[in-house]
C-alpha cells in the first residue's frame, strides 16, 4: 500500500511524509479517535523481523528522553511525534554537557533492560523545543538474556548479534561493530562517544572516502583533539578507547562523570586554566584580510590546544564575539565561557605581539607563544582595561 496525505492506516490518518529509509518510511499522521498527532512508521515486508524486534525493544522502554510506542499494526508502528529538530553541533561546551547527560541518562535505562541500541547517531536524536532529547529509532536494538549470575555483568552478549553481521551506520559504529564482533552495552558507550565528540566540535571523530577507510580508522586510528576543556576531552577519550575494557562499563559511570562536569561549570569550581582566542578585526584601509584575521585566530587556537591542562575555550563560542565591541568583563561574564574563562588573548598586529589580560588577577602570568608561521612573534602581559580586538596596545 503506497501512502499519500489523506491515506488511512486503520485509524490513522496520513497529513505529510516525514522521511524514508532503508526500513521503510515514516509519516506524521492524526489518531482519529483522539485527534493527536502521531509518528507512523511503516516499515517493509521483508524487514518485518526487525519491526517485531524494533516494537518489542520501544515496548519495553518507559522513559522521558525515548520516544514512545503509542500503538502497533500489522506493518506499522505508532510513535510519539516529536517536535524538534536533529541533534547538531558545534554545541557550546555546558549545552552539549547537559544535552550528552539526557542521552546518557536514557541509554543507561535502556541497557537496564537489556536493550541496547546499536545505532547511535545525531540524526537518532531529536532536541524538542522545549531544549530535551528524545532517542529515537530503536530499529537495530537487541534483546539479550539475563539471568541472575549475569544481570550485573558489562560484558552479556547480545543473542541477536552474532559474529560477522555488520549492522548500524558506519560512521558511529564501534570497534567491535566494525569487525562484526559480538557487541555489549559498552558499544554503545563508543558511540555515545562519537555523538559527544561531534556535538563539541561540529565534526565527526572518523571521516574516510568509503565505508571500509571510516571503519578502518575507527578500528585503528585516534580522532584529532577536541578544543574543550580537559576533564571533557578525557570523557571522550575514555568513550573511544578501542578495547571495550577501556571505556566506562556502564552508562552510569559515564553519566556521573558528565554531572560533575556540568556541576563543575555551573558552580565555577573548576580550577582549570582557560584562555579565550577572540576573532581579530581587520584594520587595514580595504577591509580584504578577513581571511587572514580568521585564519591567525585559528593558527593560535590550535597551537593552545596543544598545552596540557589548558582549557582553550572553542572556536565557535569565541567567534560569537566577531564584529562586536564588547568590554572584557561582559565577555568574561558572557554565558558562553560559563564563567570558566580566566584570560583573554588579543593580537597588537602593529607591534606584532600578542597580550594576555588576566581575569582574575590571581592568574597573571607570563605566557610565551611561538606560532610556526610567526616564530619571531612573543607575548606581554598587559593590565586589565576595555579594549576591543585589534585595538593597539
């Protein structure tokens, strides 16, 4: 039965086409007997084994980050309608903090049950309007036994995923997914990881020009460094770390580690050093070396994330700045840093120097940067006054 608006599944009535997939299609429809609006996902005869499996696993789930089961027909499930838009980044760092724990929050229910996902991915993860997640698409999760001397165990194995099936995307699989390894829950947790990764930087940890070259990389190689603060990138770190034994055990863990983060940013207890590379205005006559600007402003971000213990605060979040002329105690204050941002960096081009104005007073410091493009180019530390980048010192 080919579906069009005004099309009736029993007493559901089709208004519009939401998207298609490999498992079918789903529709944004009206419950005629109580006149809400409900996702229906219909799904293809020859995946009807994976829609029981995909309506036992939702079922079984109660949770207010999961999307719900309202109903289920002989090819077609009906879902909670979810408004909102796919999970993206870049993200600044205490939104992707508070985002990442209702994921992790809902994930740890689900592994509770048995249930893992085993497709982990942004598009999976709707953010309401509202600012909440909702995990969608349980399509490939799996259903595993567990009796009593194994329901306290990280390592059950799913009876569903038998070695050398490959299922889930490619780009968020885990190690052991890749190699069509028996996966547990903590395969999950890498892919939880590779959501986190890309919700702080805007990219995927793992890109290739094929399938095989990204589950290649997964397999073997390490993603480029996050430019966030270290007590998250060493949650990442810990997510991705290729040997499940590695990683957290449980989701839990992970979630717990996250709350302290975010309770860290949220209190200001964190006693990590952070430094702020604002955008450079372009002052020469003709305006026509923006780009240069930008790219001096990332040469010096990349070249911060190279210190340990050092909290480099994004390029996104510094660049909201761009264009503005902002005194540095509003910056400072500014919800974007979390008021974690203990220094600003500025550029004096005429004198080629750069200049920290420390924030607060107690982390003055000497700091000598040499730039690979600019070996010739140091520091000074300069007192704490309005200033506006590119403004001559």
């Amino acid at each position: 039965m080919n579906l069009a608006a005004g099309t009736k599944l029993g007493p559901y009535e089709m208004i519009a086409s939401i998207g298609v997939g490999g498992m079918g299609e789903v529709w944004k429809a009206r419950d005629t007997r109580l006149g809400r609006i409900v996702a229906i996902k219909k799904v293809k005869e020859q995946h009807s084994e994976r829609f029981r499996q995909e309506a036992k696993s939702i079922a079984a789930l109660n949770h207010p980050n999961i999307c719900q089961l309202f109903d289920i027909g002989p090819d077609y499930l009906v879902l909670e309608y979810v408004e909102g838009k796919p999970l993206s980044g870049p993200l600044p760092e205490k939104a992707a903090v508070r985002l990442a724990i209702q994921i992790a929050t809902a994930l740890e229910s689900a592994h509770k049950k048995g249930i893992i996902h085993r497709d982990l991915k942004p598009s999976n993860i709707m953010v309401t309007d509202e600012g909440s997640v909702k995990l969608l698409d349980f399509g490939l999760a799996k259903l595993y036994e567990q009796d009593a001397s194994t329901s306290q165990s990280p390592t059950a194995d799913f009876p569903a995923t038998q070695t050398g099936a490959v299922l889930g995307t490619v780009a968020y699989m885990s190690p052991e997914q890749a190699q069509g390894q028996p996966a547990d829950a903590r395969s999950d947790i890498f892919s939880f990881g590779l959501v986190l990764y890309e919700m702080l930087s805007g990219r995927r940890a793992f890109s290739g020009d094929s399938s095989y070259a990204i589950m290649d990389a997964i397999v073997k190689g390490d993603p480029p460094p996050l430019q966030t603060s270290p007590s998250l990138e060493k949650i990442v770190r810990r997510c991705l770390a290729k040997q499940s034994s590695e990683r957290f055990q449980q989701m839990f863990e992970a979630r717990q580690a996250l709350e302290q983060v975010f309770e860290d940013k949220k209190t200001g207890s964190s006693t990590e050093p952070s430094i702020a590379v604002l955008p450079f205005a372009d002052m020469s006559p003709g305006k026509d070396n923006e780009w240069f600007a930008d790219g001096l402003a990332e040469e010096i971000i990349n070249a911060l994330t190279q210190i340990s213990g050092l909290q480099v605060i994004a390029r996104t979040s510094a660049f909201a700045f761009k264009g503005r002329q902002s005194r540095i105690r509003r910056i400072v204050d500014n919800a974007l840093f979390f008021d974690a941002l203990n220094s600003c960096l500025f550029m004096n081009a005429r004198r080629k120097q750069c200049a920290i104005s420390p924030l607060p007073p107690t982390f003055l410091r000497r700091v000598i940067l040499t730039l690979p493009m600019f070996p010739n180019w140091t520091s000074q530390v300069v007192e704490d006054r309005p200033m506006r980048p590119g403004k001559t010192l």
